[in-house]
C-alpha cells in the first residue's frame, strides 16, 4: 500500500455537491429562483431522477431521495453528524440586496459578521458567505425577529 494519496490537481476545487432530495422539482425551483442556472435534466424508469445546477465552477446536484420524508431531527445549531450547511459566495457589497431578496421570500433566518442564513423548500440550512469580508450591516430594525447567530470564526 503507497503511504501517499495520488494527489488532487492542483488548485482543485470542489467538483460537485450531491443534495438528495424528496421534491426534486420543488428543490429545482427554490434554486433556480436564487439565480442557479438548469444544465441537465437526468431520468430513469421511475421518472426525474436528478437536476444539475451551475454553481460555477461547482455543480449542484439536486438528486431523487431514495429514502423520502425524513424530518430533521434538530435544530441546525444542535450539530448531527452528517450535512450541516451548503455556503455559497456572495460579495460584501452585495448583503443589503441579499438581505432584500431572502426577506422578500421569507427565507432570512438569521447572519453573523460575514454571513447570512436560510433554508431551502426542504430545511436544508444554506448560507450566503462574503468571508474573509466583513457584510455591511443595516441598523437592527425594532420589529425585527432575527437573531444573530455566532460568528463563524468562534
């Protein structure tokens, strides 16, 4: 056995992320929605069996569940093992339109310093990080009912 992995390329990024869903055409939708853009569309006997989003350089793969209708079992703060959060890049400068466009959706659950949270049509928690930049933040209003989760780098 070689003491030494084979190695990825250099400067590799992540390929792809494989999400599994129970509604892939519901999940298709809620991305779509954030600005992903559809590449394919794969089938099977038993019909869509998955939807592959451009998260350049990434891919998303939103893929049929075999197992469908497992709730989460906690809050996404009370970490279980497995998926924890899917963060995608956004530019500081751009956190008052994001800010904007996930409160119009309902979707903001809440930000640190650099990042904001929500959730997907199936509770699957996502962010959209700006880190190492710090996100421009807006006055916290009085009838605001988010609360600031911890900063990421504590």
């Amino acid at each position: 056995m070689k003491d030494e992995s084979p190695g990825l390329r250099k400067g590799a990024m992540i390929h792809h992320i494989a999400l599994a869903c129970d509604d892939v055409e519901r999940q298709t939708q809620f991305y779509t929605s954030l600005g992903f853009k559809e590449l394919s569309r794969h089938h099977d006997d038993s019909g869509l069996r998955s939807v592959w989003l451009d998260c350049h350089p990434t891919i998303l793969m939103l893929e049929r569940a075999d197992h469908t209708g497992k709730k989460k079992s906690r809050p996404f703060h009370d970490k279980e093992a497995g998926f924890h959060l899917l963060a995608f890049a956004i530019d500081a400068d751009a956190a008052d339109a994001w800010r904007d466009f996930l409160e119009e959706r309902e979707l903001l659950a809440g930000e640190s310093g650099f990042t904001l949270y929500a959730f997907d049509a199936e509770r699957n928690r996502i962010a959209f990080s700006s880190y190492p930049d710090q996100l421009r933040r807006r006055p916290e209003s009085p009838d605001s009912n988010l609360r600031p989760l911890p900063d990421p780098r504590s």
